[in-house]
C-alpha cells in the first residue's frame, strides 16, 4: 500500500511517533528489532551501541522500560510479526528471570504468527541451558552465535572474551532447548591470521552443522579501539589479496558444503536463509525499540537516540529520535541498490529502470551499468534480474559507488 506523506520535513528532535502519526493510512508492520545495549565487555572491534559494567537494576529498569515502548509500538504492529530480532549488545547477559519478564512483555504488545521468526543473539559466555530452555519456551526459534574465530590469538586481537569450547557448548544448549535453528557469526581478515587459519575456522564452524553462517571481513570502524590501534601502527590490515582469497575460499568451501550464498557474507542451509535481514536487505519495512535501534517504516529512515540513561527516564514511551531521514525518492533507489544487489537474487532489472527513470536517472544509470556489464562485474540473468557477478563479488562496494553516483547525480 502506497502511504501519502506530509510535504513539510519532521524535526530530529521528537519521536518517532509525532512523525508517524502523519502517515495516512498508519502503516503495519511485520519486522521487528529490539535492542538490548549490555555488554560484559566491549570487543574492540565492535562500533555498535553498548555498555559494559552496568548493574543489575538497570537491567530491571530496562526491561520494564521496553515493556512500556513495546506497548505504544503495538499501534504499529497489528498484524502478526514474520520477523523479531533481538540484538546487542549481548542480549543473553540477561538472566533467565529477566528474559521471562522480557518475553511475557512482548507476547503482551506484539501479535506472533506460528512461523514467525524470532532471533536472539547470544554472547557464547553466557549462554546456559536454563536460559535457552526460557528462550525456547517462550517462543524463540532461532539463535545467532558470535563465535568469530576458533583461535585464542585472534580473539585476543579481538578482544573477544569467550573460550571456543564456549561455543560448541552453546550450541548444544540451544539444540537440547529444542531451537534447531542456528547461525554462527565469523570474522575473517583478522591481523595476523593465515589462510589456513581461516579454512580451520570453517571448518570448525561447519562442524557444528548450524543452519546459517554469516562471515565477514574484519572492518575498522572509527572510534573503535582496533582502529585505534591501527592508526599508532600496532597492527596491520590483512593483505587485500589474501582477503579475497579468504572470501573466495568461504564461498566455495560452504557452497560445497550444501550452503547457498544467498547474500555476499551470508550462507545457508535450504530455507534457512535469515528472513529478518532480508527484510533489510530488500528495505521492506520494520519497527525499531531500545537505544541506538534504527527503524523503517513507510520510507522514513530513524534512529533512537543513544543514551541508556535517557532511554530509562524519559517521561514518555518513545525515546527520542536522531538521523531521521523523511522519504526521497533518489535516496530509496541508492538504498535499493545498495542493499539489494548484496543478494545472489538480484533486483528486478525492468524495475529498476522505471524507477531511474522516474527521478529523470533513466540515462545516467544505464551509462554507468555499461561499463560493469562489459566488465563482467554485473548481468541481466534469465530472470531479468540486475546480479552481481562472482568477479563483482569482490568489487561489490565499487559497484554500488558507481550505480548510486549515477542515481544522486544523474547530470555528472
């Protein structure tokens, strides 16, 4: 359904409520994303949003608090959830009595569907057979694993405070709780690490049968205290070469091992895709609670503001909001191909010219995909679908650089 929207602009300042109030008919949605901010410790690669050394009462108020947002969202949730995701943080530092508490909140406000995809993600630490037996009980079907590497030197560099042992026994866990359906994340790239090193890590990986990997390239996000280290000349990136060369073994040692490569960095098994990230990666719409959480809804783009301490004393059910972004039509096809060209499904081509063409980009876009074709970075397939080819893989950000250029200066 198309939502008509009000010409003049939102403020930054408010929340998300005052702008989505102005969408006519209020839109429904069916995605998800709760945020939990607590860390026990904070990795020094990781630029998300959480808090390490907090205490027990601020989990308690934190829930209850979610309660409270969850309840105001449910204006917004009316139709049974295909997809809820719980991040971090570490949303398993939340004992057992908590996550109870959590989850008798949710099933108060949210209406879940008998397939609804819920994930948890879980720190391998602190995952205990008590808690993934509440997180099964209460309707949780779906586990993600930061698991990273099996090498105690690389996790180290990453400052990753679990044992590798740890992993396999949450694992075990989740299975004996009855949730089958489970992910690992890896990281590859990291300082130091060899191309053999990396092969054990999968292998390890695989080992375990999970029914998702996610596998990304080690990234130095600003402000972060690896990217730190990296700018004193402490460490080193990995060599762009041996790189690729991690990435193309990833693709070929899963893809034999049965998994599909549906997405440039994820894998999975026959309908084990993750339906909650292809909600992103397809930029349908999805609702956002807790500190630092980003949401999308009708074309508008938010994120909460991060501040936990805020977040628990605010005198209304909505946190306030930072980066709002209202819809513009440029921007939702840059974001279009961003995102959706990730996927080995592609975009539907015909659709994407149409929408070029409506922001007067017709030309410019096909001019600037000429070139990626001729150099076999993209193709039309059989199913008239833009795809990315297993060349353009490895030049993915390129790609999108080149194409949304052309969308945001079609005159250049």
């Amino acid at each position: 359904m198309d939502h008509k929207l009000p010409i003049q602009q939102a403020k930054s300042d408010g929340t998300i409520a005052s702008v989505l109030l102005k969408v006519e008919p209020a839109p429904s949605v069916s995605s998800l994303y709760l945020h939990i901010p607590f860390c026990f410790h904070k990795c020094h690669y990781c630029d998300f949003y959480s808090l390490a050394n907090t205490n027990h009462e601020d989990f308690v108020g934190f829930v209850a608090r979610m309660g409270q947002e969850l309840e105001a969202a449910g204006r917004y949730l009316s139709r049974p959830l295909d997809t809820l995701y719980i991040g971090g943080g570490t949303p398993t530092l939340l004992g057992p009595d908590l996550w109870r508490s959590l989850i008798r909140h949710i099933h108060s406000h949210v209406h879940l569907a008998p397939d609804t995809e819920w994930t948890v993600e879980a720190n391998p630490e602190t995952v205990t057979p008590d808690l993934m037996a509440v997180l099964a009980a209460g309707g949780v079907n779906r586990v993600s694993i930061g698991c990273q590497t099996f090498s105690p030197t690389h996790l180290k560099t990453l400052e990753r405070w679990h044992e590798p042992s740890s992993v396999v026994a949450a694992v075990e866990s989740a299975r004996d709780a009855g949730i089958e359906n489970i992910s690992l994340d890896l990281i590859y790239a990291i300082p130091g690490q060899t191309l053999g090193q990396w092969e054990d890590d999968l292998s390890q990986a695989l080992a375990l049968h999970p029914q998702h990997l996610s596998c990304y390239a080690l990234t130095f996000e600003p402000g972060t205290p690896l990217a730190v280290k990296l700018s004193r000349g402490l460490i080193d990136t990995a060599d762009a070469d041996l790189e690729a060369d991690m990435f193309t073994l990833t693709r070929r040692l899963l893809i034999d091992s049965g998994f599909c490569a549906y997405e440039v960095s994820n894998f999975a098994r026959a309908g084990r895709e993750s339906r909650h990230n292809l909600a992103y990666w397809l930029n349908m719409d999805w609702m956002a609670c807790g500190p630092s959480a980003s949401g999308h809804v009708a074309g508008i783009r938010w994120k909460n503001r991060a501040s936990l301490s805020e977040y628990l004393h605010t005198s209304t059910p909505w946190p306030t909001i930072t980066d709002l972004e209202m819809p513009q039509p440029a921007r939702a096809l840059a974001e279009r191909l961003m995102m959706g060209l990730r996927l080995a499904r592609g975009l539907p081509y015909e659709s994407l010219l149409a929408d070029a063409e409506a922001i007067g980009a017709r030309v410019s876009f096909v001019a600037a995909l000429g070139p990626l074709i001729d150099a076999e970075h993209v193709i039309v397939d059989q199913h008239k679908h833009l795809c990315l080819t297993e060349q353009g893989l490895l030049l993915a950000d390129s790609v999108f650089r080149q194409l949304m250029s052309a969308v945001f200066d079609p005159n250049c």
